[in-house]
C-alpha cells in the first residue's frame, strides 16, 4: 500500500510507461473525448473501483460514487451527473453497484453516533424502515447486514427511475436501463440482483410523471 502521496504520482508514471508500451495510441484517443455507454453509481469505498472490477478501460464507464452507494433525490451533485450522462453522453445503462461489507450500511443498521454522517445515514435508515418486517426476522447479524445492503441496492435503483428526466427519456426510447448488482470483497465477483427497471410503469403510480406535451405550447 501506499505510503505518501509521491507514491501515487510515481505509480501513475509506471502505468503511463506501461500502456504506452502496449497500446502507443491509447492517450492520443482517449483525448479526443468520451462516449461511454454506462452510468455507475458506487460507493465511496477504495476497494469497489468501477473499471478494474469490471475489467474496462478508463474511457468505458462514467462514474458517480458516494457513501453506500445512495441516490438522495435532493442531492445536486447526483443529480448533474445522472443529467449529464443520459442527455449528453446517452448512456444505455445505468449500474447502481453496492457491495458486501458496507461501512454505510452497517452504520446505518447500528444505534451508534456518527456525527455528522449521521444526517447521510437516515438516508440509508429509510430503507430498513420499509424493510423492517423482512430484516427483523433475520436472526443472524452478518445475513441480515448483507440482505439490508441488497435491499438498499433495489431501492435506490427505484430512486433513479424517480428522477423526472429519466421518464423523460422514456418516452421516445427503451433506455437507459438501470441495473442493481452487489459486489463481493471476499471473491471480487460482480452478483446481479435482478432488479432492472426501464420504464416508470415498474414504479408506483405515485411517482409517474405525465408525458410532456411539447406541441401544446406551439398550438395555443
């Protein structure tokens, strides 16, 4: 591990050395701009880096991270990154990765004092509120931690489809799909959970937008 910051900037000459060594053009192309086909929403967490997890190149996938993988609808941050990846970049999907472990998430399951976190964690409190029938029943802590983070996973893969642009999208094209995967810090594996949602009628109905009428205007 790294032991000064020195160590970041000599370790990103060595990969610079090495891909130059096996692909000369990978700077020279990567420069003129991006086109990446997914949005990943992840964790804040060092050992859950989209692209080396995932095996892809920098370039592949357009990231947003935070602590427990949340989409807060209030959080603007979020909110300009989703905008920006599906109206200008027009990702097809959108991945919202948690992973097994969660700082987070065993945060929010505890009764402990967290400071400031704490006004981030009722976030994540909100969701074992919903589930608390389902996660009370579940004697065992780790097994309960780990169905609560698959849990967190699935509802904020129904907040993102909440957003009102992205049902904007919906109306003229199937994408983007949002997707809710679990990752495993024991075995790196990737676990689909197969939640994937594409359309605001997987949604209740209190949280469906009308169609936009852009012609009304022009008619009136």
């Amino acid at each position: 591990m790294p032991n000064s910051y020195k160590d970041l900037l000599q370790g990103n000459m060595k990969w610079v050395e090495n891909t130059n060594k096996f692909n000369p053009d990978f700077f020279k192309n990567l420069a003129t701009g991006q086109s990446p086909k997914f949005l990943w929403i992840g964790c804040s967490d060092s050992r859950v880096p989209a692209t080396e997890i995932t095996n892809m190149l920098p370039g592949s996938i357009f990231v947003q991270r935070n602590i427990a993988n949340m989409v807060v609808h209030t959080d603007s941050n979020l909110l300009s990154c989703v905008y920006y990846s599906v109206k200008a970049l027009k990702v097809k999907h959108i991945i919202v990765c948690g992973h097994y472990g969660c700082g987070g998430v065993t945060a929010a399951m505890s009764n402990k004092n967290h400071g400031f976190l704490d006004n981030w964690l009722l976030h994540i409190k909100d969701v074992y509120r919903l589930h608390s029938k389902e996660l009370d029943s579940i004697k065992d802590e780790p097994q309960r931690l780990n169905r609560f983070i698959e849990l967190n996973i699935i509802e904020q893969v129904k907040n993102v489809a909440k957003i009102s642009f992205i049902q904007e999208e919906w109306e003229n094209s199937e994408f983007p799909y949002i997707h809710g995967w679990v990752y495993d810090l024991g075995d790196g594996l990737l676990k689909d959970l197969k939640v994937s949602v594409n359309s605001a009628e997987q949604l209740s109905k209190v949280y469906q937008y009308a169609p936009n009428n852009h012609s009304a205007g022009a008619n009136q």
